[in-house]
C-alpha cells in the first residue's frame, strides 16, 4: 500500500505544485537571500525544489526496495551535476535541494568546502528544514537553510573587501530552480 501511495504523490505533483509551494514573492525573496549571502563569501548557493521523483529513479524504490532516502540523495547529486554547481573556482559550490513528495531535503557541497564540513554537520541543517517542509513552512525552512550554508561559507571561504565581485558568466543564477 506504501508503495502505491508513493508512487501516486509522484504522478500526481509537479513543477506548479513545487512553484506553488513557494509562490512568485517567496522565490524573489529567496533570490534576494541568496544574493545577499553570496555578497559574504565566495561561495555559489544553488535553490532546488522538485516535486517528484523520475520515474527511473522512483523504479528503484518500488521495484528494487532501494531506500528512498538513499534515492533522493543520488537525485540531489545529479542535479549538483547537471546545475554545475561544481563550477565554482574554489570549488565551494552548494546546492540545497527539497524533494517535495518525500518531504526530504539534502545539502551537496563541493569537495573545497566538504573538506572542513562533515555530513553529521549538513544533517543538523537539513532536519529542521525537513521539519518545516513537512509542516508547510518551505519558505521559512529554505531560509535558514541559507543562512546556515551561507555561515559555513562565510566561516571557510570569505570574501574579502579585495577581491573581485566574481565573474558573472561563471556565478550560478540565484532564482531557485523549479522541477
């Protein structure tokens, strides 16, 4: 029955219901956070809301009893992947990323800044983002999601009054992607 009930969340949300979760304000407000953060250090921040799962990647769920867990974290990678979100010139890139249907969220850091930040560190973040996902509160979640990131960012890799604002052909957009 769980399986059946999942695989019907999946069919049935899509990009509207993950831009209606946080609406045409919410993202600019989002936008605006992230641009603010990034003013701080030379991190790249990257937004992703998606509201369901690939079918090819729900399969192995309902078909393979892979947990979905671990399944949305592969998802999480991919998107770090196809965002390029590794294309940062430190290599400090982060993308937080919300898997609407599952109510589950997962923080991928490039290798520059993964080396001072462990897992356990990006879980406590994620839990209560988590939280706050699951009792409607996105908006609320994505921002201290942000700040947190941005934190850890500022803490590692700094920007300095000297350096350039960045290259603009190189900065990831702000606006959180929709999926």
């Amino acid at each position: 029955m769980e399986a059946l009930s999942r695989l019907a969340r999946h069919l049935w949300l899509d990009a509207d219901d993950a831009f209606r979760a946080l609406g045409e304000d919410g993202l600019d407000r989002l936008e605006q956070r992230v641009g603010a953060s990034e003013r701080s250090h030379s991190g790249q921040i990257c937004l992703c809301v998606e509201a369901s799962l690939p079918l090819r990647y729900l399969w192995r769920n309902l078909r393979h009893g892979e947990p979905i867990a671990d399944i949305v974290r592969d998802r999480a990678i991919t998107v770090f992947g196809k965002q390029r979100v590794w294309d940062t010139e430190y290599n400090n890139g982060v993308l937080i990323y919300v898997q609407l249907a599952e109510h589950l969220i997962e923080i991928v850091a490039d290798r520059g800044l993964a080396r001072h930040v462990d897992a356990a560190h990006w879980r406590a973040i994620v839990e209560p983002l988590g939280a706050a996902c699951r009792a409607g509160r996105l908006e609320s979640g994505l921002e201290a999601a942000i700040d947190a990131v941005g934190h850890e960012l500022e803490t590692w890799f700094p920007r300095h009054a000297a350096d350039a604002p960045g290259d603009p052909d190189r900065d990831l957009d702000n606006r959180a992607r929709i999926r």
